[in-house]
C-alpha cells in the first residue's frame, strides 16, 4: 500500500470539499477518496489498484446519514446504514424482502457489519484482470490498454451491456433490489443535494470502461429510497459456493399479483452484466398474464436476448434463465 493523508471529515462541506479534486483517472487515481466501510476501497489499495493520495473517512457522517424508515409506504435508507443493520429490519424483512434477502446473500457477516449501502452500489468489478496490476491490459484501470479478459480466462464476466472494451462484471447484489424497485439517490455535493434515479447512476463500458457511474467529483450518496411496498419479492442467487461469494447469476424479481393476474413485475439481473440490469422486456410479458411454467420460461428467455457469451462463460445464458424462471415461481407462490 502507497503512502497517503487521511482527513477525518466534521461534516458533509468538509467531505464534499476534501473529494472534490478530480485528477486522472477517476477509477484508480483519484487524489481523494471516501473511506466508509472500506470494505473494498483499503482492499484495492492493497492491490495497488487505487492509488489516492488522500483518504477521507466519512464516517462522522453516520448519524444524519444512516437512518431507515418507512414512512407512507414509502421506504427510506440513509448511505451509511451498515448493511446487516437494513438486512435484519424487520419493517424491511416484511415490506422488501428482495431488498433484505439480497443483502443477506452478500459477502460475510463480518462484512456486512462494516460495509455501508452507499459504498456497496459503488463496490468494483472482481474481474481479476483489474485486479492484479501485473495484467496491463485493463481498459478500466488503464484506459486504452486493452482487455485482457477478451481472450482470456472469463468465466465469470458479464454476458450482458458489454463492449469491445470490456466484458467485466458489475459484482454486487444489492443494486439489483434497488433497480428492479426503481429507486432514487439522493446525492449531496457542492451544490446541495439532488435526486436521480438508481437506474442512472453506472454507466455501461461502452468506449470508456474507466468511467463507471454518473457521479460528479466531491459528490456523495447521501440516501436511497423507494415507493410503495413491494411484500411479494425475491431475490435469488446462485454461486459457486453458498458462503462468502459473488454471483454466477442472480434475479430480483418484484411482483403485483391481484385475483391471479400479474399487475405489475419487475425483473432485474445480477452477476451476469456489466452493470445492474433492469430486463423490461422480460417484465411487458408478465405484465397483464396469468402466470405458469410456459410463461416463466419465456420470460427467462426475453431477459437474455440480448447476451452474447465469451469461450468460458456461455454457460452463464442458460443458468440465467433458470434462475429467473425459479425466482419468478418462488414469488408468485409465496405468502404476503
């Protein structure tokens, strides 16, 4: 690990201030950056991946930051709530259980303890081409370098919003609750605080992988936040191994169900795109239909229409697809 300065901040203008310096490049070379958690900021400094030259621990932050409510039906959820805390709420257990469930299937319980909800939907890609510096070609952390991973070992990158310029795989479970849910991000930075919808906030690979959300220097997420309820939902994931893994693939499903009828659905893919993804059209099928095996399959195959595999990770299309079949059966069926 490099040498680097760590400012403590006293509130959000200190923060804002202290990471507004944008210098190179904003994946690996920012001169500042935020400190949470740190779950996977001090893990790639480690690396040698990140590389910033100030550390600003945003911790004090935590108290106007890290509140949870449910207020009119509607649910809100402070940046620095711990995401064990928002797992084992009860209120978010009952009303968003693809919300509690897809935070409890992340990481470890040691994690989850430390890890915030803003840090974890800006957590990087596990790509280990990015993640081993001895690889130069890495477009994200070595913008026209190349990728590596094009003829390499990629079992596990993305299928789905990739480019010429990289296939890497956005690694996270909670940002497909909060896409498929349609949620909004309140951001604060140096003109004040602002709202933009979840969907908005990464960007895919296109022609500059090395920019990976919307986010402005000095801007933080200061808050998530949800309308209406949402009992019946699920998330599903599948991995290599049931503790302490990342996503092969995995469904957040949200569904409406009245006298049968599906009214309104939701469907959103993880662990196999490069960044989370909402498959609308798979939800115009089920909107409007009564549900059954035949249904859910065709589903399934509307959510990778779009996938276009690599050598090693073609298996990937199929196990999607069985994967929304099954999420889609358990929430049709489960009690609310």
């Amino acid at each position: 690990m490099r040498p680097f300065t760590y400012r403590r901040a006293t509130d959000p203008s200190f923060a804002i201030q202290a990471l507004a310096v944008a210098t190179g490049n904003p994946l690996t070379e920012a001169e500042a950056q935020p400190l949470a958690g740190g779950t996977t900021l001090i893990d790639l400094m480690k690396l040698d991946v990140m590389r910033p030259q100030t550390v600003v621990d945003i911790n004090p932050l935590a108290p106007a930051w890290s509140a949870v409510s449910l207020d009119g039906g509607n649910l809100r959820l402070g940046a620095m709530a711990r995401m064990s805390d928002v797992a084992a709420n009860a209120e978010v257990q009952k009303n968003y259980p693809v919300v509690a469930d897809a935070l409890k299937l992340a990481a470890s319980p040691q994690l989850r303890n430390m890890a915030t909800l803003g840090g974890n939907v800006l957590q990087r890609t596990r790509c280990t081409y990015f993640r081993d510096v001895s690889y130069d070609a890495c477009n994200k952390r070595n913008p026209g370098s190349g990728c590596a991973a094009m003829e390499g070992f990629n079992r596990t990158h993305a299928v789905l919003g990739t480019s010429d310029q990289c296939i890497a795989t956005y690694p996270g479970d909670f940002a497909q609750a909060l896409i498929a849910l349609d949620a909004t991000l309140e951001i604060t930075g140096k003109s004040g605080t602002r709202s933009m919808p979840f969907a908005q906030l990464h960007k895919a690979p296109g022609r500059t992988p090395q920019i990976e959300t919307s986010l402005a220097p000095g801007e933080l997420i200061s808050g998530f936040a949800i309308e209406g309820r949402w009992p019946r939902s699920v998330y599903l994931k599948t991995r290599d191994r049931q503790s302490y893994e990342f996503a092969l693939a995995s469904a957040a499903i949200a569904l409406d169900v009245q006298d049968g009828l599906v009214r309104d659905a939701r469907v959103a893919l993880g662990g196999v795109a490069t960044a989370p993804w909402r498959a609308r059209e798979a939800e115009a099928l089920l909107k409007g239909q009564r549900y059954d095996d035949t249904l859910a399959q065709r589903v399934a195959d509307a959510a990778f229409a779009g996938a276009v595999a690599k050598k090693h990770n073609a298996f990937k299309i199929d196990l999607g697809k069985r994967v929304v079949a099954r999420a889609l059966h358990q929430a049709v069926t489960m009690e609310v």
